[in-house]
C-alpha cells in the first residue's frame, strides 16, 4: 500500500519484482545445499573384487546364496579383511554361529593363515589381541525375543561403547520377525529395510544383512540353480533398496568346487563398483578364497 501511495503502479509493479521467497520447508536450490560430507570407498584387499565391491560407510549391503554355499565363510573373511587393511572395527548379530568356538576358530585362522589347532601359543596371543581390538558379537540370552526391535537397541548400544564400521546381521532370517497385523510381510520387511539404511547412514556404519533365498527347487542332478536377489525370502524389496547386493554360489556344498561371487546389485557405479563376479575356491587351511578367475589379477586374497 505505501509503494501504490509513493511510486504508483509501477512501483507496485517493480516491489513485486524484486521480491524474495519466504524459505520453505524441504526445498533448495543447489547452491543453498551444503557439500556433502567425504564418505570414500575403500578396497576389501580381496583380489579382483575392487571393481565390483568397494565398502564405504552409511550403506547397507544384502548377501545371499543357497545353503552351504559359503556366505558366513565370505563376510567372515570381508570383515577380518577390512580390520586387517584399514583398522576397521566389526560387530557380529550371528545367530546360526557361537562366537565361541565358531567365531573365534574362524577369525583365528584367517589371522594365522593356517588353521587354528595349528597356531602356537605366540600366534594365538597375537590372534586373540587382534580379535579383542577389532570385533565385538552380540550374544542373546536364550529366553530373548531377538526381534528387529531388540536388534536396534543393542546395536545402538554397540554404537556407543564400541564405535564400529561395520554390523553384520547373519541370517536376517532367524530373527523373530514381529510385524503389525495391518502390515503385510512385504511391507514390514521394506520398513525393516528402510529403518536399518537409516541408521546406518545416521551412525556411519556399513551393515551387512545375509539373507537367505526362499526354497529353490534343486535340478535332476541334485544341485541348486544359481540364484539372484529377487529370490531371497519375503520380499523382492531384497533386490531393490539395499545399496549392493552379493550372491554367494557354487554347485554343490563341498567346499573345494568353485565358488562365484557375484557383485549383482551396485547402487553407485563410479563410487563403490559395478556389477560383476569373480570365481575362487575356499582355501579353509587359511580361512581365506583363492581366486582363479579375477580379470587378470590370480592369487591368494
């Protein structure tokens, strides 16, 4: 009113123009944003594997494959990797694996190179010191609902005391999965998805879910088709949300055949990998692969 009284319409006219937004909720131009925080990408130290799969912070990684295929025996030897390379701290929610003896037998012979029964006392000492510095294991007691609920609570607590880079869910599976009963079992597990992304981003961790695929039907020979994410149980959210998704796969459950891990899912290609496999046998004098097919780079990792 006090420009039309001053200026006339044109100065209506030009007050309107130089007029400035109030600031809404959500909303930015790019040059408002913040720069993103440095969230780099770093190699596992497993031959070949550094093109398809690098870890980084704040993602959320899904694992799967048929039984016995080896997929505890990978991300055991992704985790201990990582502790070895970069002084990454690990925290297993293990429920088909005791962290007596199962845990410690396999971080012990990865850390020896040689199986545990067959360590000195010196190399034991060392194993167990390095152990003692680098992972921690959530252990249930045996009347605990381990329910996503009770997950998240310890693992915060995890947070806190313990400062880890990465949480190891190991099988999704045997949780006691209790959902609303408004709630379909795919809807719940894309909540569940959803809620461990965020806390992971929110506290920087990189969390490995390993999740079983739903019953697959075995060919003439006996033996498993190669599966893919979409098979894994409850939802096809498995394939779609998580930030990388592995398959661990083999034809038979003996350990010496060839192993393929198949990097199927990368949600950021130039950041942490693109899609691809490598093929090894598991060596399990040392607790470690031995590839054989890696694009060129052969050896033990």
């Amino acid at each position: 009113l006090d420009a039309l009284r001053k200026f006339g319409v044109r100065g209506v006219e030009a007050s309107i123009e130089r007029a400035q937004w109030y600031a809404a909720p959500d909303i930015y131009s790019m040059a408002e944003l913040p720069e993103p925080p440095l969230n780099p990408a770093f190699d596992t130290g497993m031959v070949g594997l550094s093109e398809h799969f690098r870890m980084r912070r704040g993602d959320l990684t899904v694992v799967s494959g048929v039984p016995g295929a080896g997929k505890t025996s990978f991300v055991n030897e992704l985790t201990s990797r990582m502790a070895l390379k970069h002084g990454w701290r690990s925290v297993f929610a293990s429920f088909e694996q005791r962290s007596k003896p199962d845990h410690r037998r396999a971080l012990r012979t990865f850390h020896g190179q040689k199986l545990e029964k067959m360590l000195g006392p010196r190399e034991l000492a060392d194993a167990d010191e390095w152990i003692e510095r680098h992972f921690r294991f959530l252990v249930p007691t045996d009347d605990t609902e381990t329910s996503l609920e009770w997950l998240m609570e310890r693992m915060s607590t995890a947070v806190s005391r313990f400062d880890p880079h990465i949480m190891v869910i190991d099988p999704w599976n045997e949780l006691e999965h209790i959902r609303p009963r408004d709630m379909t079992q795919t809807e719940y597990t894309g909540w569940a998805i959803r809620s461990l992304k965020r806390f992971a981003r929110c506290n920087q961790l990189h969390i490995i879910v390993v999740a079983h695929p739903a019953k697959l039907q075995r060919t003439r020979e006996g033996k498993y088709p190669q599966p893919t994410l979409y098979d894994i149980a409850d939802s096809a959210h498995w394939a779609n949300k998580p930030d990388a998704g592995i398959l661990i796969w083999r034809e038979g459950p003996e350990p010496n055949l060839p192993t393929r891990i198949i990097v199927a899912k990368s949600r950021y290609h130039t950041e942490i990998g693109r899609p691809g496999a490598i093929e090894g046998i598991w060596n399990e004098q040392t607790g470690r692969y031995t590839i054989t097919d890696d694009g060129g780079m052969r050896g033990q990792i």
